[in-house]
C-alpha cells in the first residue's frame, strides 16, 4: 500500500473501483466518513476531478484519527470474537509512509488491534484472542506502461466509461472529509449485485488519498462497514511508528500468499478443474449438480495440499453468485465460532447459520462431507440452495 505516488491506471483503479474489489473479496473493510464542516472543492467532472487529485503534491507520509463501525454481524452472533475491534468497531489511528509501510491500530474494551503492512506482507494481531494473522502479499509487478505518469483526463474518461458498461457512478460530489478538501463518489452494481446496494469513496481534492470509503446494503441509507479518516495530516513518518511486532507469546495463523494460485504456482502443481477431475482427486464425494436455485454451474476446481483438499464450485455471476465449499469433515461435531451460530435443518441435517446484511453463509455436515455455503443473497435463498444439494 504506497502512498499513491506511482501514478497510472492502478491509482487510478484504487480511487475508483477499491470498494468494489473490498466487496468481492469478503474482507472487506469499509469506510464512510459524514461530511464535515468547511471549505469544499470546486465542482468538476469526475474524470478531471480525479486527474487533478492524482497530479497533486506527493505527501510524504500520513497520520489519521479514524473510526471504525462494523454492523454486518448480529450483536453476539459469533462468540469468542464479538469483543474484538474488528467484529465490533472501534476507534483508532493510521500512520503510513510513502515507501509502501503502515500501521492501522484500532482500540476497544477488548483490547487492540493491529494491522501493520509493508511490500510484501500483511499481519493482523487481534489481542482479544491474543492472535497474529500473517499473510504474503503479491508481487508488485508493474509495467512500463505504469510508470508513464499520470493518467490523461481522455484517457481517465475511457477507463469511465468502459467500468459504466458494468457500475453506476455518481458526479464527483464536493464534500469536506476529515477537513479536507475532497470528492464524493457513489458506485452501485447494475447487475449481479446481490445484496450490496452502493459502495462510496471520497478522495482527497488535492492529493488523491482515500479518505472515505463505504458499503451499503439494498436500500439502506447508512453504511454497514464503515472506517471513517476523522482528522488526518501528512508529512513524514518515523519507522518506530509502522515497525511495530506482535508480543513473542501471541498465537500464530499463517495464511499463505494473497497472491491467485501463488500455492499451485509455486508447488508445480496441476490445476484440476472439471467435475470429473475434482472428483477424482477428491478423497470424498464432491456434489456438485447443474444448476442451483436456478443459477447455472460457473466453475469446479480442486484447492488445498493433500492433507486439506476441498472443492470450489460457484455458481451465477458476479456479486450475486454462490459459491459452494466441500471438503472431508472431521471426526469431531465441533464447527467452531460457527457452532454458537442459529440452526436451521438443511434436508433432516443441523445447519448453523449467519446472516448479515450483505449475505449468508451456511456450514453443515452431511456423511464424511463438510459443507460451507455462502452468497449475498437472503438466508431463505441460501437454504433453498444448500437443499438443491440434496
């Protein structure tokens, strides 16, 4: 995450298509910042708001008051972690540097939590569970082609209109954010939506650094996810304040590389795609029929080593699709934080469900078969699928 200096199409795909990415990636993190009191930009065309956001200064690094509300999940639905920040909001700081480090704090009752990130990972403490989460980041591949500069207002205008082709964007909105200077921009999927109504981001007027950035259920007019910049300054940042590590004793969850297929790619492995394939290689019975709820069969593939083999298959497009986890279920009846969920019978068997605003998931056991179902669709709607399993 660099400060948005290295200025081409990837900057230019954060300020307008990063809430998108953050709603399919079911991570997400949003932000919503209210708009403030003072000064606001002078109204512009969307594609010239963000070209002149993107030509300005480059701060030298960035300190942030922010705040962080999470409604998505039920109030204790899911024990063990509703005292976290992360599950339950909080307020906090973020401080970031321009040579791509930076740390997120947030504080609660619970305890804090910590994400810090540098070029090539992401670890996440969560001291409600006394836990580090490590992830590998991508390679920062970039082509020549991204190193030309900053993106014309044409060539900004032609990115528009082909994301038009697929999302809805609102006019560049003047607004003030954390007492800046900024533009407001609304994105809402014209198709496959599922449940997700609209995403919002506004940028920095002057500098092109996000400051806000929401998502919002159908017909819901407050964000679900909301990370909100309060008061934010630039200038530079000392590594003590983003060079910060876990405490020795914390439990470790190493998860792998971020990057798409990074395991098979590095492993030599074969991808197995196909129903015939995944089911061969499977060491359980992979279901896997048609269509489901109407919604026709997409994609079929084999992920995991060969001590935790599962099977992928997603059915529909887009954000509306449903995608369908099956692996080899454990000796135990223990389905974790998931255990403590609501029941409902899926065909005679106990399912354990969560349902939020943006979407359900499902997890239950059938004979050696451990299923997780999940999709920005309505619970009766994920039900009617995990039936349609048999």
């Amino acid at each position: 995450m660099k400060l948005l200096r290295t200025l081409s199409t990837s900057r230019l795909v954060l300020l307008i298509a990063a809430v998108v990415v953050v709603a399919v990636a079911g991570a997400a993190i949003t932000v919503a910042a209210s708009g403030g009191s003072g000064s606001t930009p002078p109204p512009k065309p969307l594609a010239e708001a963000l070209h002149d956001s993107l030509a300005g200064p480059a701060p030298e690094g960035v300190t942030a008051r922010i705040k962080f509300t999470n409604k998505l999940f039920p109030s204790g639905a899911i024990t063990g972690q509703v005292g976290s920040a992360l599950m339950s909001g909080a307020s906090g700081r973020l401080w970031a540097t321009n040579d791509g480090r930076g740390r997120l704090e947030l504080q609660s009752d619970a305890g804090d939590v910590q994400v810090v990130w540098n070029d090539t990972e992401v670890t996440v403490y969560d001291a409600s569970s006394n836990t580090v989460y490590r992830a590998k980041l991508p390679a920062d591949a970039k082509s020549s082609a991204d190193q030309t500069g900053i993106p014309s207002v044409a060539k900004i205008s032609d990115f528009l209109s082909k994301l038009g082709e697929h999302v809805s964007l609102s006019p560049a909105e003047p607004s003030n954010v954390a007492g800046q200077e900024a533009y407001t921009v609304r994105v809402s999927p014209k198709h496959d939506g599922g449940l997700l109504g609209a995403a919002q981001l506004a940028f920095d007027a002057a500098r092109g650094v996000p400051l806000q950035l929401g998502i919002y259920a159908q017909g819901a007019s407050t964000p679900v996810l909301e990370l909100a910049a309060t008061d934010i300054s630039y200038g530079p940042v000392p590594s003590s304040d983003v060079d910060v590590t876990p405490p020795a004793g914390a439990k470790t969850v190493d998860l792998g590389s971020l990057t798409r297929n990074a395991s098979t790619a590095q492993s030599g492995q074969v991808r197995v795609t196909g129903v015939q394939a995944v089911q061969a290689a499977a060491s359980f019975p992979v279901v896997a029929p048609d269509t489901l709820v109407g919604l026709p069969r997409q994609d079929v593939r084999l992920i995991g080593n060969t001590d935790s083999k599962a099977a992928v298959v997603v059915y529909g497009h887009g954000l509306g699709a449903i995608v369908v986890v099956e692996r080899q279920a454990n000796a135990g009846g223990n389905n974790g934080a998931m255990g403590s969920l609501p029941q409902v019978s899926i065909n005679g068997v106990t399912a354990q469900e969560l349902a939020t605003e943006l979407g359900t998931v499902l997890t239950w056991k059938r004979g050696e078969v451990a299923y997780v179902l999940a999709g920005s669709v309505p619970p009766a709607a994920a039900e009617a699928a995990a039936r349609g399993l048999g």
